[in-house]
C-alpha cells in the first residue's frame, strides 16, 4: 500500500483538514490547524508531501520520525500541528485497514465510555449560571467557562468581584457537586493569578486552567502552593520534550495536549504515558471539529490517566458551521448524562462529509482571534 495523494481544505469555522488517499482506495482523515494560522498549516502540510508520497502509510512511526527529525527546524505550532494532521490521517487508513478502532491497535481500551463537558458564556462569559443550568439539564456533570474579561499585571479588585460572583452563580444553580472548570486563558498575569486561585478555592472548582502561560511554566508551583485547586494547562505546548520540561517545572495535576496541535495521536500517546509517570491527569484540549475529537477519544480509551474531555459543539467560535456539519455518523457522537461512546467505526471513528468539506474548500475562511487591548491602549491577552 502506498500514498498517492494529499489534499488540504479550509472548513469553516476555523478548521483545516487533511486527506491522504493511497493506491488501495483507502482514505484517511486528519485536522490539521493552529486556530488563526490555518493557512500556514495547510501550507506545512503541502510542504511535507515530499515525505509522504510513495510512502507505505503504515509505517507511522518511521513517517512521523522523518518528517520531524529531517528538517532542521523542529517544534513550533505550524510544524507540530501539520505533523499531527498527518498523524492523524494515517492513523485513520490503518484503522480502515485493520477493519478496527485505532484504540485496538494502540493497546486496546482501559474505559468503556469517556466523561465530557461543555463550554458557557463566550470570551466575555455573562449569564453563566442560568447557561450552567441548562447544560446540567441537558445531562452534562460539568462544564468550562472563561474567568476573566482582559487584565493587567496588577488590576483592580471589581475585576475579581465579578469573576467570584459568576462562579457563585454557578455553583448557587448547578449544587455543590456539579464540575466548574475555570479558564484563565492566559489573560491573567502571576500577581492576580494567585489572588484569583485563593479566592475561587472557596467554591471547590473541578480545575482552573492556564492561570499563566507556559512561558511562566516556573510560576506554576507558586500558584499552586495559594490554593487547593488543581491546576491544567498545555494547549499551547506541542511535543513531548515541551510537556518534559513543565513535568519537571512541577506544580500541574491535569495535562491538555491537543491531538491537532502536539504531534497527533503518535506524540500524545507518549505525552500521556510520561505524565502517568508523574502521577498527573490527562484532559485533552479540543474546541475544534470532528475529526480532532475522535482522535481525542481514541487516545482517552486507551490511557488511564484520562478524566474528561473537551469538546466544542455549541461552543461560541463555531459561527456558520459546527461539529456535526461535517460527518454522517452524527449518532455516534451523541452525549448521554455527561458521557459519550468511544469511537465505534474502523479508523478515527469519522464519517466525513466530503461533499461539504469541498464545498466549504471552495471560500477559505481566514478566521482571526480577536485583538483586545486595556483602557490605556495596551495590547491584551485574549
């Protein structure tokens, strides 16, 4: 079996997908993005096609090690997240070839099922106890929110108020035992990052998230050490010797590689594995489309540490299209009180739309994060 071809596609909202058909008729799917840097992804993966036509696409290990090991510039967001688009799709053909679940060729399964939550209240949350409500009402055991609006090093205390009166909100409507996860997304500086973490411990958050970036990974410990609340983080970290160094760095109880992003399910699997060793849970990070998510839940059925997984349907960057757009086997991905199945269909599980996907080819988007800025014109984390 060979490679014979690689086609990229832009698909709305902000996604790129990759398909690597071979001289068999087997087809694998894979997403490759950076959320705003698509098309320098789909670029990336263009430019790997040296490496992959002609190529037997079983041999996982040996493309992956090629393509990352033969250039001389590693790592990085565009490279890792073309590289994991790849891995991804040739997972898939494997599957397909094995007439199995990636997860049985990687192991087997350790769960039957997978726990996951969803997300409320958009990059300004507001009204997040009555959206909590109604996905606790859906069936959801928990769900994530953005803390903050934009914040400065050191900033004012009504800033705080506000967050601490959303997650009381929270927790008035949804009960004691409900999951509230809190994402700082990197908006919050170390002097409110540990002013915040002490003052939300009070309302026993399931986990707070990115309290710093991981430019500040050695901050970590000091957050820790304000509050009992675990701490996640790793979204923006795209190989294992990244995850290496903030294992090391201490201070973190969830990791979060995201399957499109840190090297596919080749690189993520080993990723998991290392924070095992450092008694650290998994949680991977996955606001993106289909195929992302059942690259996740493969690896979450195969390893232990798993606890809960993200996922973006009804999230508020998916403006035009959605999740389910992009699939036939829409039943698949159903959720029930909280959980959902593991992928059932040979390969990743993803009956893509091909239909669509080329259609949607057909106007790339050029989707952009916003560029918020402080009162006195500086720039500010979004």
């Amino acid at each position: 079996m060979k490679i014979t071809r690689v086609s990229t596609y832009f698909v709305r909202p902000r996604w790129g997908f990759v398909e690597i058909e071979t001289d068999s008729g087997l087809i694998g799917w894979g997403e490759a993005v950076l959320e705003g840097h698509a098309a320098s992804v789909l670029a990336c993966v263009e430019e790997y096609k040296d490496y992959l036509i002609g190529q037997d696409p079983s041999n996982i290990e040996g493309i992956w090690s090629t393509i990352y090991r033969a250039g001389f510039y590693r790592g990085g967001g565009v490279l890792m997240s073309a590289i994991s688009g790849i891995d991804q799709a040739l997972w898939d053909i494997k599957g397909k070839y094995f007439g199995a679940p990636v997860y049985e060729l990687m192991g087997g399964k350790c769960r039957d099922k997978m726990k996951v939550y969803s997300w409320i209240g958009g990059d300004r949350p507001s009204d997040v106890g009555r959206a909590a409500l109604e996905k606790k009402n859906e069936g959801f055991q928990a769900i994530k929110m953005n803390a903050t609006d934009e914040l400065q090093m050191i900033d004012t205390y009504d800033k705080i108020d506000a967050v601490l009166e959303r997650v009381a909100a929270i927790r008035e409507s949804c009960g004691k035992h409900f999951g509230i996860a809190i994402d700082f997304h990197g908006r919050v500086h170390k002097p409110m990052a540990k002013v915040l973490a002490k003052k939300l411990e009070e309302f026993d958050p399931m986990f707070i998230e990115e309290p710093v970036l991981c430019e500040h990974m050695e901050d970590f410990k000091e957050i820790a050490a304000c509050c009992s609340i675990p701490i996640a983080t790793g979204e923006r970290l795209f190989s294992r010797y990244d995850f290496k160094r903030l294992l090391n760095a201490g201070g973190i109880d969830i990791i979060q590689p995201d399957l499109s992003h840190a090297g596919g399910l080749t690189e993520v699997k080993k990723i998991a594995s290392m924070a095992e060793a450092y008694d650290v849970a998994l949680a991977p990070h996955c606001p993106l489309g289909p195929i992302a998510l059942s690259a996740c839940l493969s690896i979450d059925a195969t390893c232990y540490n798993a606890v809960i997984q993200e996922q973006s349907i009804g999230i508020h960057y998916n403006v035009g299209k959605s999740v389910l757009d992009y699939v036939h086997n829409k039943d698949d991905f159903k959720f029930t009180d909280g959980w959902v199945d593991l992928p059932k269909l040979p390969g990743l599980g993803v009956d893509v739309n091909k239909e669509l996907v080329i259609e949607e080819n057909k106007n790339p988007h050029n989707w952009k994060n916003p560029v918020w800025h402080h009162a006195d014109g500086s720039v500010a984390e979004w």
